[in-house]
C-alpha cells in the first residue's frame, strides 16, 4: 500500500511515525534510506502529539458515520468525504474561521518568514 502511495503521488521529503516495531525494523528503515527519506518519530507515549486528528476521529465518529450507517466500503468512503469536506468548510467556533481559510494563513505566514 505505501509503495502504490508513492507510485502515485511520488516520494514525500519526511515520514513521521510512530516507534512500533514495524517502523522500527532495518527492512523499514532501508526502504527509507533507498527512497531518500527522512523519518521523524514521534517520542514514546507522546499521545498528545495525535490530540487533533484523535479529536477529529471522535468527531466523525460519534457525530455522523454513528447516525449515518454506512451499507458498504464505497458509501463509507463518500460519507468521510462528504464530512471532511464538511468539517473543514464551517467556521469552528474555537478558531473562529474555517479549518482552511487558518491553514491558508498559517501557510502564507510561514512563507513570508
């Protein structure tokens, strides 16, 4: 799966993972080194690191895949589509604008520093 990744969309500058044994493992970690990649670990039981994509998850979750079963793979995958498309195109009332427009501003930021 992660070679057909790459295959299709090409080889990203950094990996970030997390320190399981499968990414741990010197077959890992050669594939690595051949595609040129840099590998960024999170540290050991640093859950907090996930708390915005854990809390995202939950969301889904709990807030519409629960009240909108899904009959099949394909309707699960519009489903999380439709709510992606949802949940970063709404004001959120933490940031006061929408997930893309912070995103955009953030990314502009960074490239004028």
């Amino acid at each position: 799966m992660f070679k057909d990744a790459v295959d299709s969309y090409g080889t990203p500058e950094i990996i970030n993972s997390d320190q399981g044994s499968q990414y741990m493992s010197s077959s890992w970690n050669r594939n690595m080194e051949d595609l040129k990649m840099k590998i960024s670990m999170d540290g050991k039981g640093r859950a907090i690191d996930n708390i915005w994509i854990e809390r995202f998850w939950k969301t889904i979750k709990y807030n519409y895949l629960t009240f909108n079963p899904a009959e099949t793979g394909v309707e699960l995958y519009k489903n999380v589509e439709y709510y992606v498309n949802y949940y970063n195109n709404r004001i959120h009332q933490t940031l006061g604008q929408k997930p893309n427009d912070a995103y955009q501003l953030f990314f502009n930021q960074s490239l004028a520093s």
